[in-house]
C-alpha cells in the first residue's frame, strides 16, 4: 500500500483520492425504490485485492470487525455489502496512518 500511495505523492491529496485509487470509492449504483452503493472499479487492483484480503481476516479474527460484521447483518446488509463499507473503513485506516509518510516526503520534494 506504500507502493500505491507514496510512489507519486502529489497524486493522492486526499483520502477520496487515495480511496479511489484503491478501487474503494463508492459510486451510487440505485434503481427506482433501490438506494445502494457498488465500489468503482477502476484503480490499481493490486491494492484492491491487498484491501480484500485484510478484510476477510479482519472478519476471521478481529474482534471489533466480527462485531461490525454482526451489528450490519442484524441491519439486514449482505456479506458483499458489508465487505464494500469494510474496504472503504481501512482505506481511511490507511491513510491516516499514510498521512505522515506522505506530508514529509512532499516537505523533503519541496526543499530539495
């Protein structure tokens, strides 16, 4: 994920942006009384599949992620739902935790 974001930081400004280019952005996908979401499915597909992939252990032994899964099952949201909101939520994890990495490197770009 490093790779995608800080390999060309003036690329990604916001955490839209970096969503995005995650292949995580939720795009409106409604029809008549229908209102929902589907993720966009452009953007590097590596950090997409990266994102799946921490999302599916997440639910297997994460215990505030089991939590979430049962509270939006007992809400009604499908499995492929909830994986949707789980990609976009650690895609925010991401990057605030990116963000500091990202603001020195565009300081260290800016002196040199």
């Amino acid at each position: 994920m490093l790779l995608v974001a800080c390999d060309n930081p003036e690329r990604v400004r916001s955490e839209a942006a970096f969503a995005r280019l995650c292949g995580v952005a939720p795009i409106p996908a409604s029809s008549g009384m229908t209102t929902r979401h589907r993720l966009n499915r452009g953007g590097h597909r590596q950090a997409n599949a990266a994102l799946y992939r921490v999302v599916i252990v997440r639910m297997q032994h994460h215990e505030p992620t089991k939590a979430y899964v049962a509270r939006r099952t007992a809400e009604a949201k499908t499995k492929f739902e909830i994986i949707r909101c789980l990609k976009r939520l650690l895609a925010r994890e991401l990057w605030a935790a990116m963000r500091p990495l990202r603001e020195a490197r565009l300081e260290a770009g800016l002196a040199a």
